[in-house]
C-alpha cells in the first residue's frame, strides 16, 4: 500500500507525464541512405524455387501437390492446416521437383519440409489469378477470406497471420499502419512508402472495409521524411478525389527511436494507451498492421495476387549494390547475394532483419521467406570479434533503456544463476528481446541470449509439469479404477459366496443384506474419492504457480 | 557502432542478436570516474600539499598490488581485469577519505581490507556486497582512531612548503619534516571541532565565526566539496550515474538537519554545513552511487540515498566518530539486495491485468 502511494506519488507523477514518450529505448545510426535511394528492383527468377511450408506463425501448411506436377505462380501448393495457420502458393511456374526437408533460414543449420520447384522461367501467373476491380464493394467476410486465401501473413518479421488478426472480438476504433521501420540497415518500408504509397492507402481502406475503425493512422519514423511526404501526398490525392474514407486517414510521424516501430511501443507513442500485459492490441479497440502488408493486401484483393514475393533490403557496407529488391519467396539466400554483388565464395555472414533482432543465418541455400525484410551482409573489414563479457556491475544502464522497464540485471542474475523459478516475478515474459540493454551494456554481456534461453527453459518445464500432472492424474485414476474393480471382485465374490450359502441354508435370508450394504457403503467411499484426488491435485498446482509467482 | 561477428570462432558458440555494441565499457566508465574526481584533488592538493599526492601513488599500488594477488590466486585472468581499472577507483576514493599524509602502512592495510576483503573475497568486481572504500576506510578508523583523526590543517603554511620528498620520508619513515612536529601541523575537522565545541556548550552561530569553519563548512574542507559536487555533476550529465542517489541522499540530510536547525539553530549546525563538510558530497555522488552495492531500481535508490543521508546526520549528530559516511553507506549497503525486490518499477502493460500476468 505504502509501496503504491509512493511508487504514484514519486516516479509517476513528475516523470512519466509525456504520456507519449516511451520508456528507454536507444538512439541508433541508421545506415539507411546505403539502400534507401535507388526504386525497388525486381531479382530474376531462380533456377530453383525453395518453398517452406511454414513460413508464419501457427500451423505449418499441408503440402497439396504432388512431386512431378505442374505448377504455375500464384497457385495454391499447400493449404492450411488450422485456423492460425496459412496456405503457401507457388512463387513461379514450375515443376514441383521435391517436397523434402530443406534448410531454413535460422541460426541453426536446421532443415523443415520444404517443396522445391524448379521453374521454367516463364514466370506464368495461374488463370486463377483475376483482378478485382472494385472489392470494396465487396463483404468484409469475403475480403476477409480473400486475405487468407492469399496467404498474407505480417511482413514487418512477424508473420502472423493477417486474417487472423483482421478478426478481433471487440470493436476496433484505431487501425495503425506501421511505417516505422526503427531497425538500422532495413529500408525495404521506407522505399515501398516512396514509391508505392497508394497501394498502401488503398490497402489500409480495404482493411477499415474489414474491422471498421473510426481513424487510420500511418505511422512514419520521422528520420524518413520523403516517405512521409509521398503518403501524405497519396492521402491528399484521395482527398481530392472526393473519398468520404480519405477524412478518417492521416500520416503521423513518430520520433526516432528504437524499438518505436515495436506494435506495443508504436501504440503508446501514438495513443498514450498500454497494451495490458498478456494481452493483444485489439483489447484496446486498436490493430497494427505493417505498411508491406498493407500493400500485399491491395495486391490480394485488387489484383488477385497471393503472396509469392516481397520486397527485401540487401545492404551491408561495401556491398556492390545494396538496395531493395523484390524477390520471389522460396529464392536460395545465396542467388539473391550473388545479384546483389556478394560472391559466393565471399563467406560472408548474412544476418536476416536487422542487426537489433535479426538471425545470423547459418546455411546460405536457405530460401527469403514471408519474414525476410532485409538481408545485412557484413564484410570482413567490418566482422569484430564479440568482445569478452565482463561481470555485471549493475550500473543499471539496461533498466533505462529498456522499453517494457524491466530489470535486465536482475533478470540476468537470476537467469545465469538458473533461478528460473525467481524470473516470472520479474516479468521475463513480457520482454520483447529488442537488445536494447545489451548494447548499453558496458559489460558486454549477453543479455538477450540469458533471456532467449531462460524462456526457453521456463516453457519446456512447463510443459513438463504440465505432462507430469496430466500423467500423475492419470495413475491416479488408474488406482482408483483398479482399486474398484478389486472391490467389485470381492463383491462379486461375496456375492456367490452369499448365494451358495443361500443354497445349502435358505433360512439365513437377514444375513444376504450385509454384503450388499457393505459393497453400497464401500463403493460410495470410493466413488468421490477420485475427485478429491483431483482437488487436492489442483490446489497442490495453484500453490505452485502461487510461489512461482513470488 | 560496429558489427560483431555471429559466430564465436575460438568456442564455436552461435552469437545472437544484437550485432551491435556501443563503444562503452565497464573501464571507461571507471575511467570517467577518475576524470569526475580530478577537479577535487586539484583543491585537494591545494589544501593539503603533497600528502593527498602520497596518499593516492601509496594507495593505488597497493590496491593495485592486492587486485592481481587475489586474481591470481583466484585463477582469474590478472591483466584483463586489472585493466577495467576499478581498483584504482577504490584507491582514489579511499586515499581521498584517509587523513592526507597517512603512513604507508595504514594505506595499504586499508586497501587489503577494501581490495582483497571486501572485495575479491566475496567474488571480485560485482559481487561484493560492501563498497570497498567504505569496509577499507571503517576497519582503518576502528583499527587506528588515532592516525584517522590526524588530518593536516587545511591551507597551513608549513603544510605548503613540504616538498614531495619530505613528505615521502615522513610516510614511510616517520622523519619529522623541517625538524617540526606532525602534531603542530595537524587540527580537528570541522566537523569534530563542532561536536566538541557544542558539547561544551558553544552555540552554532559561533563555532561559525571560528576559522576553522572556513566561509560555510571548513576551511579547505568546503572548496573540496564544491569541487566534488562538479564532478559529480559532470557524471549526471554523463549518465554514468542517475540523479536520484546523490539527490535523495542531499535531501535526507539537509531535511533531518535542517528540521533540527530550526528547532534549535543554536544546538544544531546548518544544512549547509553539512553539506558541505566532511565527505557528504563524496559521498552523494561518488561513494553511494557506487553501483554494484546500491539498489538499482529507481524508487530502491530513492529510499537508499534517503536513508543514507539520514544517519549521516544521526552518526555525525550523536556518534563519536570523526564523519560518518562509511557507516551509513555500509549499513545501507546490506539492504540494497532487498530494496531491489520490493521497488521493482511498473512494467508496460502492467496494471489492469497484473494479476492474471503474474500467475499465468
């Protein structure tokens, strides 16, 4: 209580007043203009197309095609299996020439089914493949459908299903479109902004088709003015032209800062409102959709293209020709970096996203996926040695900066000493691994790594526990059943027992009511025992998860 | 802000996100440190002449001398951690609280009990429960109360004239400088001239007019506050500390001491005096900030500078001892740990559904 009446009167008040500012957060230099000038090119077709059959979150797709078919750009090859999940279509015309576990790009040279194409380079679009010409005429179910027909998922990094998303279960009054792209490196948002703004208008009009919101706001970080300029030229444009919608819609430029493009984040820069821990931005009547996505949603319903491509940065210092490109998803990492002027035998380290919370990726033949925004190529003049931690000292540097103001110390003391009981209390689920506090951290010690790794621990014993109980539940039941079936046997037993009795002396009838009488009490005792089992089971678990949380 | 490379080559070990890192280090920050305290001991060496130089050469070698004993014999690698350089912090810091002019034998028995006890002994740099200053500086004014109160009058002429030799001989071998005694160039502190003087009954208003008060807080002793209080401030500026430490501890000790002043501005001296004498503004900003022992949470600061400042102005008010900084920075120390658990600052997203957050 006292805790509270200080914690409001002494850090709220006076501090956090700038309802708008975001706790923490880091300045960072860009390195934008290296690929932010130049239009979107668009890469060749590959020899080879490699499709991963998850490449969004949920349920990976059930692959629908056989090895040999023909196949052609846009058509269906895998559907999806589940609600959260999404279907995958081919990226070029081809023959599928494998389904089969292929690398992926991850950290880890780890493979996961795939269905390798091999393209005839005609590049043919499926007849399927029509365009619309008025779809806001159409139901928003239907746009709804059309959207996870086309297998949209989230193209900032997250790739989450966008259908999903576009079907909240409260009232939408905000529709943010995310420009922000606060990564160093990316400008794959930034150049499609430039150049291809009214798709994204077009396409943040058909999602307000769909959840209906009182306001539309992009959101542009505010070192990126030429993209600022261009949406709000197209949003004048569509004022001009007389559209009811275009009062609704407005651009808004957001402070540079990172993680400000983070969907939390962007919300509480944007509104003042907090995302309840736990919990999704609908519950405040708000969505978050990326600008890419946006514009692949105005492909889908415009023109009746799947999701079969995006556009990507590949940048780096010294590269060749950095800049953005649109690649076909399934494109071999090392075909995109041989165009982009990376030599094969470069052995260069290609980090996918950026280089606050990008992947290292370990094999090269790893295809651009649905999550590929930008691929950071680092020379060898540039690689450095991680430099050696040193013990923390607590300056308290990464409880500044970090967005969620979490205590990173802490979390760290508790995760390297494998405390992981201790770290729930200190929220270690709600951080975001943006990396702020491990690069202020002038121990060099790495922070997101420990918090990678403790919740990975804490998950797995979860579940553990979770399979114990259900196990422990189980043998439980098992001995209640046996134990009864032991008593049904003796009953039984008794039974006959009673009746050859009843046999050899009929006169004996008062006694035949005892065994009976007995087997009804001794089954009643037994009958609710399984349920106070299962009583003292759970409170047994709510104790635990009681402690856990202290 | 250069690229690290992903993978570790010497372990093989994948490197995760993020590949940047920012030029800090935990040496640079114990450089800037030192560069916060350089003002004070140009003031210092004006007032105390070569024995804060003495002090200081004893005192670094000495901490220096113990840190690679004791990574030695703990099996840490000696030249990597030597080089982060927070033992030289520790020497200045205590070389800065010893008397000036302290025989060698008190330095390096102090910076044993800071470098070697306190500190490597309970796990080396940021482990150690007990700032090591301090636990030096408390075990020396135990041990030896007598050479700890032998503090040179600030600004004396004959102080002046010792050359550093002179004054080397007197550290080491005890040789009287220019055939005059020690015992004629030494004085009581401001603060143990008013403690004595107001239990004889002297009142404030003159135990102020006394020289030895200086313009508000001791001669010598004030300007070397000042010179504190810059640096200190140069390191908010920095970022290198937070404001609420130096400031809360300010507050807790100009409003307990001014709260009494008011009562009886007779019997209780200023908070300026206060904040100014002694080592209050080492302490506020230099000593207490020190965070490795201090609680790291906003409000856990808060409540720890607050409290400090408070039984500096109790020990110093009531104690018998000549200033009180290492005790109350010593005995908030042991609460730090605890203050970091219960002041744990309000997350994103937390309040509506915390309770659902925290269990699940």
């Amino acid at each position: 209580m006292i805790k509270r009446i200080l914690k409001k009167t002494l850090l709220q008040k006076p501090f956090l007043k700038k309802e708008c500012k975001l706790h923490g957060g880091i300045k960072l230099q860009g390195f934008k203009s290296l690929s932010n000038a130049a239009a979107v090119q668009i890469l060749s077709v590959p020899p080879q197309l490699i499709i991963p059959l998850k490449q969004h979150i949920g349920e990976a797709a059930k692959p629908i095609v056989n090895v040999g078919d023909l196949v052609y750009k846009g058509q269906i090859i895998a559907e999806p299996n589940g609600y959260i999940s999404s279907p995958v279509h081919a990226s070029s015309s081809g023959v599928v020439a494998a389904i089969e576990a292929r690398p992926i790009p991850h950290a880890s040279p780890i493979k996961e089914t795939c269905i390798v194409i091999h393209t005839d380079r005609k590049d043919q679009w499926h007849p399927f493949v029509q365009s619309t010409p008025e779809p806001l005429a159409l139901p928003p179910e239907d746009l709804r459908q059309r959207i996870r027909d086309a297998g949209i998922a989230g193209l900032g990094g997250a790739v989450f299903p966008s259908a999903v998303k576009l079907k909240p279960t409260s009232d939408i009054t905000t529709l943010i479109i995310n420009g922000v792209e606060c990564e160093p490196y990316i400008t794959c948002d930034d150049v499609l902004m430039r150049h291809h703004a009214d798709a994204i208008i077009q396409g943040a009009l058909l999602l307000a088709r769909i959840v209906r919101p009182q306001k539309i706001i992009v959101a542009i970080e505010d070192n990126k003015p030429q993209a600022f300029q261009s949406v709000t030229n197209a949003i004048n444009r569509l004022k001009a032209a007389g559209a009811a919608a275009a009062n609704t819609i407005h651009a808004a430029q957001v402070p540079e800062i990172f993680p400000a493009g983070g969907e939390k984040q962007l919300i509480k820069v944007l509104t003042g409102k907090e995302v309840p821990s736990g919990s999704l931005p609908y519950e405040l009547g708000i969505i978050c959709i990326n600008v890419g996505t946006t514009a692949a949603i105005y492909d889908a319903l415009y023109k009746g293209q799947p999701l079969v491509s995006r556009i990507m940065t590949v940048t780096g210092e010294g590269l060749d020709a950095p800049g953005n490109y649109r690649v076909l998803l399934g494109t071999p990492i090392h075909y995109v970096l041989a165009n982009a002027g990376v030599a094969r035998q470069h052995n260069a380290e290609v980090i996918m996203g950026g280089p606050m919370m990008g992947v290292a990726i370990a094999d090269h033949a790893a295809p651009v996926v649905k999550a590929t925004n930008c691929l950071l190529i680092k020379n060898t003049r540039q690689i450095r040695q991680p430099p050696a931690s040193m013990p923390c000292i607590r300056c308290g540097r990464c409880a500044t900066v970090c967005p969620i103001t979490l205590l990173p110390q802490q979390l760290y003391w508790h995760a390297r000493s494998k405390e992981f009981d201790k770290l729930p209390a200190y929220h270690i689920d709600d951080c975001i691994e943006c990396g702020c506090c491990q690069v202020v951290c002038p121990a060099k010690l790495p922070l997101v790594h420990y918090f990678r790794f403790a919740k990975s621990e804490l998950k797995a014993r979860e579940r553990e526990r979770k399979k114990a109980d259900v196990s422990r539940l189980r043998n439980e039941a098992r001995q209640v059943r046996s134990e009864k079936a032991r008593i049904e046997q003796e009953e039984r037993k008794a039974r006959r027992k009673a009746a050859r009795k009843q046999v050899i002396t009929p006169e004996t009838n008062p006694d035949q009511s005892t065994p009976d009488s007995l087997n009804a009490s001794s089954l009643q005792g037994v009958a609710p025992e399984p349920q106070t089992h299962e009583n003292t089971s759970m409170v047994k678990h709510e104790d635990q998860t009681k402690t856990m949380a202290r | 802000m250069p690229l690290q490379q992903s993978t570790n080559r010497q372990s093989g070990n994948i490197v995760s996100a993020p590949f940047i890192e920012s030029g800090q280090s935990i040496s640079g920050v114990m450089r800037q440190v030192i560069y916060a305290l350089l003002p004070a001991l140009v003031v210092a060496f004006y007032c105390f002449g070569w024995g804060i130089i003495t002090n200081l050469i004893i005192a670094c070698a000495g901490a220096l001398a113990w840190e690679s004993l004791m990574l030695y014999l703990r099996n840490r690698p000696v030249t990597s951690y030597i080089m982060d350089t927070s033992a030289l912090v520790t020497a200045i810091l205590l070389g800065m609280a010893l008397p000036p002019m302290a025989p060698w034998w008190l330095l390096l028995t102090g910076t044993f009990f800071a470098i070697a006890v306190a500190k490597q002994l309970y796990g080396g740099l940021g482990y150690n429960a007990l700032n090591p200053a301090m636990a030096g500086y408390a075990v020396l004014l135990i041990s030896f109360p007598r050479e700890m109160s032998a503090w040179l009058t600030p600004l004396a002429l004959p102080v002046a004239e010792l050359g550093f030799f002179e004054t080397m001989a007197w550290v080491f071998f005890e040789e009287p400088p220019n055939d005059v005694a020690l015992d004629t160039l030494t004085s009581a502190t401001p603060l143990d001239y008013l403690r004595t003087e107001i239990s004889r009954g002297v009142s404030f208003s003159e135990v102020r007019l006394s020289p030895v008060v200086g313009v508000i807080a001791g001669k010598g002793v004030e300007w070397i506050n000042l010179a504190v209080l810059l640096g200190g401030l140069w390191l908010c500026y920095k970022r290198l500390i937070t404001w609420h430490i130096p400031v809360s501890v300010l507050v807790g000790l100009g409003v307990l001491s001014g709260a009494f002043h008011l009562y009886a501005s007779e019997r209780f001296a200023d908070p300026v005096f206060h904040m100014f004498s002694g080592a209050t503004m080492l302490c506020a900003f230099f000593i207490a900030t020190d965070p490795v022992t201090a609680p790291a949470t906003p409000l856990g600061k808060l409540i720890y500078g607050l409290l400090i400042g408070l039984l500096i102005y109790i020990i110093r008010t009531w104690g018998g001892y000549p200033d009180a900084v290492a005790f109350a920075v010593l005995l908030m120390n042991f609460t730090a740990p605890l203050l970091d658990q219960y002041t744990q600052p309000r997350i994103y997203g937390a309040g509506k559904r915390n309770g659902r957050a925290r269990n699940g």
